[in-house]
C-alpha cells in the first residue's frame, strides 16, 4: 500500500510516523526544507521538497500508484486543490482534505463540497473537538472518552482511585468475566506507558483504566467508581475562536447556561451577535480575579479551547484551584498531551490528534470499518468485521489467537454490542471492537483476514 501525504506539519508528520511504522510506503510532500530535513532525520519515508498543489509533482510522487492522497497542509485552499488536481489526474486514488475554517466551504454542504471539489473525505478538526468536548460533558471525571459504533460503545479512561477494593487484586478475581460481570477493562494507562491487560494484571493506584461500556452501562461504571454523573448545569468556555463559538452554539440548544470569556473586544462584539443564549465575557480567563468575580469556583465544568497552549492550561489550573468540579483543556502541540495529565489535568482534546485519528480510519482497508487513537497514540480501538474465510468464525474467544498486546472489548452484531467473556462465540460478520498497541495492528488484520 502507498499513501501520500501533502504537509509536513504536525499532522502530517504524525500520520507518515504511524503508516511508515507499518512498513506502509509513505510520500510527504512540503514546501519547507527545515520540515523535510525533521522528516528525513526521524523517519523511513520518501520526501519532495515542493508547493503540494502542481500536477507534475503530485504525479512524480506515485499518485497513480497510490491508494490514499492525505492533504493536511496549514492552508484549506492548498489542501482542497491538490485533492482536485489528484482527482483529475487519477480518479480512482481516495482523497482526503482537512479543512480547519468552516468559512472555506460555508453556503455549501459537506455533500455538495465534496462531488464539486473532488474531495472523497473532509476532515473538520473544528467539529471533531467540539463533538469530543459533548462526550466528556456527558461523563464529567472522565479523563478520556472514545466512540465506538457510533456511540453504541464507550471507551472511558477514568482515573483508579487510591484506596479502591481492587488495587492489588488480580483482574480475574476483582472483575471476573465469566459472572456475568459487564465492566471490561481494556487497556490501562501506568506512567505514561500502555498496558493490555490480561486476567493476571494487578491494578495499581491512579492507573488510568479504559472501560468498554455501552451508553445503557455507565451508571454501573458510575457505581464502581463511586462517581455521582450528572448533567452540568453551569459552564465556562475560556477562547472565543472557531472552537469556542461552536461549542457554544452547541450547548445553547441544551438546557445549561454558558459563559464565554474572550479577551478580544472585536471578536466580542461579534460573538454577541452570533450567539443568542451565551453571555460573553470581555476578559483574560487567566487572571484569577476576573474568574473569582465571575463565580468559577461555583461551575460545573471549566473548558479552555483557546488557541494558546500554555494559557488553557493555566486558566484550567485556576478554575480547578477556586472550585470549579471539571475541567477540559485543549492542547494543539502532541509533545503538551502528556503534559496535561502530569499536571493534574485529565481531560484533555485536541484538534491535531483528533485529525490524525479520523484520517488513520480512511488508511485502513479490507475488514477494518474504523480506527481511534488512544492518549499518546501507542494504542488504538479498531473497529473490524470478521469475515466467513478466517479461522476465528465459530470459536470461543478464549480459543482466538490474537497477536499479542491485544484485547476484544466488544462485538457488534445484528445491531446489538456485546461486552463478550471467554466463552463469547464468534460468528461470521460480527464487528469486533479491538483495542491493540499500534505495532500490532498489521498483525491483526492478517489474523482476522485483512489483504
């Protein structure tokens, strides 16, 4: 398989350093020499130092040999005509643009953009952060919330109390599955480092667990946690920007009260005027007085989407200090991920990761339906049908040889998702939701009969 990807960015980067760690043959295009020479320094893959937006290039570069185009330069013009010029030079090569200003295509739908623009897929980062932030509000406490099937499965990653009965206990005596126990522990976060468990894992105090869960079984996971989820009633956006605006508009069609707070007055005036229930605020969320004024310390849930890194996280740092219950912090660079949690933060989005996230789906083929990224991207949720021609059809899933480092948090089948146990029969056609360390991804769509 060949992929080509148009910007060297962090984006880009982050997809050429997954694909390439699969021994996919990746090309990364870019105008800059000092991106290219970062590219060239750390990873296995070819690079053309060029304007990502010339046929000539795009052609030199194996587009007709290629199975996927990926444009995620900085620029949503230069991405949306690279994926035109590819779909007129090769028709059959799937194109991908991200498209990060909403004012790019607005009077157009997503249909529309797509048949007269030549784009097979369009990734909005805006949209995919703004639907990440309803996931969390919809579990405060949660440091992590993934969708699977559509939302039919949950993976929440939620912090392991100190003193929690089963710290120190094995997983097959603490959370037995043939008991008819529903709570599937899938993956489990420790210092930063990835582990699939297995019914000898011992948990460890403040491990960061991933729970599969259906929608209909959070308030079990809420009873073990001893957590008390409820709605927010009260919430604080910090950033004005395209993430902040839509995030508002969002909640105004619920039933809680937001307030925004902004420092730019122009920006201001015209949120005023855009939005119809939120109170927007004149000010800089990271000056304690402003927020202690405001009444922080009294909100539910306290979410900085700004655009400066280092200010959301302070500003969320100071909400948590005067009170506030929850906290949402969106970071931009992937080196800040790990950082949020080491400071205290847990819940955390990002519009790069999530982008790198909905474009590895687009990557995978043959029985793979859908891909997510979890934390620092070393593990992922992948969504795979099983087809009538590989040996797992009919056999208990204690029976499957998965690669190692893998875990079935669920299945899917006749609509219905099943948290399986070890006597769980597999059949034809059921969609397994998988949870495996990025190195072995490529071994588990050879054993579930991927090409």
């Amino acid at each position: 398989m060949k992929v080509i990807v148009a910007g060297a960015g962090e984006v880009g980067f982050n997809i050429s350093e997954k694909l390439s760690r699969e021994r996919i043959d990746v090309v990364l295009i870019d105008h800059s020499p000092e991106r290219l020479k970062a590219v060239a320094d750390s990873l296995d893959v070819k690079t053309v130092l060029s304007p990502v937006s010339r046929p000539k290039v795009l052609l030199e570069a194996g587009l007709r040999e290629s199975s996927l185009f990926v444009a995620v330069t900085g620029s949503d013009t230069d991405n949306v005509l690279a994926c035109r010029y590819a779909q007129l030079l090769a028709p059959e090569v799937r194109r991908l643009a991200r498209v990060r200003d909403s004012e790019t295509y607005e009077g157009l739908n997503e249909q529309e953009m797509r048949e007269g623009l030549g784009l097979t897929f369009i990734i909005d980062p805006t949209a995919l952060v703004v639907d990440n932030i309803m996931d969390f509000m919809a579990i405060p406490g949660a440091g992590d919330v993934i969708d699977v099937s559509g939302g039919r499965l949950k993976l929440v990653g939620l912090r392991l109390p100190k003193h929690h009965p089963i710290v120190g206990v094995p997983l097959m005596h603490s959370l037995p599955r043939e008991e008819g126990n529903k709570l599937l522990i899938a993956a489990i976060y420790r210092h930063h480092e990835l582990l699939i468990p297995n019914g000898s894992t011992v948990l460890k105090p403040h491990d960061l667990l991933y729970l599969a869960a259906t929608p209909e079984s959070l308030p079990e996971v809420s009873r073990f946690f001893s957590f008390d989820w409820q709605p927010p009633k009260t919430i604080f956006i910090m950033g004005g920007g395209e993430v902040g605006l839509h995030l508002a508009r969002r909640l105004e069609g619920g039933d809680c009260s937001a307030i925004l707070i902004e420092q730019n007055e122009e920006r201001c005036a015209f949120l005023s005027r855009e939005l119809r229930k939120t109170v927007v605020i004149k000010g800089d969320a990271t000056d304690q007085a402003l927020l202690e004024d405001e009444g922080v310390g009294e909100c539910d849930i306290f979410i900085a989407v700004g655009t400066d890194d280092e200010k959301n996280m302070i500003s969320c740092l100071l909400a948590r200090r005067l009170g506030a219950r929850n906290t949402i912090t969106r970071v931009n660079r992937f080196s800040y991920v790990p950082l949020v949690s080491a400071i205290g933060l847990e819940a955390l989005v990002s519009a790069r990761v999530a982008a790198v996230s909905a474009i590895l789906k687009y990557v995978r083929k043959g029985v793979v339906v859908s891909v997510a990224t979890l934390q620092n991207e070393e593990a992922e949720i992948i969504e795979l049908e099983v087809p009538a021609a590989s040996r797992i059809p009919g056999r208990k899933l204690m029976e499957c040889k998965l690669p190692p480092h893998t875990i079935i948090a669920a299945l899917l089948r006749a609509g219905e998702v099943i948290i399986p146990k070890g006597s769980t029969v597999i059949e034809a056609g059921d969609i397994l939701a998988v949870v495996a360390r990025s190195e072995s991804v490529s071994l588990l769509e050879k054993a579930l009969g991927a090409k």
